[in-house]
C-alpha cells in the first residue's frame, strides 16, 4: 500500500464535473489499495474574486489576513470533494492545515513548513 498525494488546481476542480471527474482519479488509486492524499485549490476564479473584494477595501491589506481571506477558496473545495466521495460511497474527511498541523514561520504570503505533526491517525479515503 502506498500514500499518494495528488495536487488538483483551480481550473481541475473549477465545478462539480470538473470535481467528479476528480473523484474518479482519487478512487481508482483507493481501489487499487492506496491511501490517497488529495489537495486542492480554489474553484476556477475564486481567490481572484476575493482579491477582487479585499481590494475595494484596501489597497494595503495585512498579509496574514489576506492569507485567511484567500484560503477560504480552498475550504470549499475541500468540503465540496468530501462530499462528493462520501456520495460515490467512499469515506473521506477534509483537514485544514491546522487540524493535521502543518507547522509553518510567520512569513505570510510565503510561508515555510516548519514542522509535520507525526504519528496522528488521520482518516484517509477509503471504500465504505
């Protein structure tokens, strides 16, 4: 068994048959008995958008905050491709960094990992 980790972009998981389609590369590799790792961007325009709306606000903003504000892109996604697995029958949990943790400097906008929590037993996806 091995752990695959597949990186899907914006344009990949843009809306949901771009995000079914998606599904169909993460569980062909479950069902070939890997645990799978999916990570994904923010649908299509979606960080661009919010961009869009931080700058009507300033035009200096703080780059932690700007940090929060585009990630929520990949939180929809993230839930959206959860649910998705869940209805093709297959057990599946979205992480936010946070919640695994990823470990990173303070250098936002382009952080650097510092640490990987190790040894938690994080679901991974799987057939029901």
């Amino acid at each position: 068994m091995e752990i695959i980790v597949q990186k899907f972009g914006g344009s990949s998981v843009a809306d949901t048959e771009k995000l079914k389609k998606v599904c169909t590369h993460i569980t062909k590799e479950v069902n070939k008995g890997n645990k799978v790792v999916a990570v994904v961007s923010a649908q299509g325009k979606t960080t661009d958008k919010l961009i869009e709306e931080e700058m009507e606000i300033t035009k200096n903003p703080s780059k932690r905050e700007h940090d929060v504000l585009v990630s929520v892109g990949e939180q929809i996604t993230i839930a959206k491709l959860s649910i998705l697995l869940k209805e093709l029958g297959y057990e599946s949990i979205s992480y936010l960094g946070w919640q695994i943790p990823i470990i990173t400097d303070s250098n936002f906008g382009d952080a650097n990992i510092k640490k990987v929590r190790k040894g938690k037993d994080f679901k991974v996806i799987r057939r029901k």
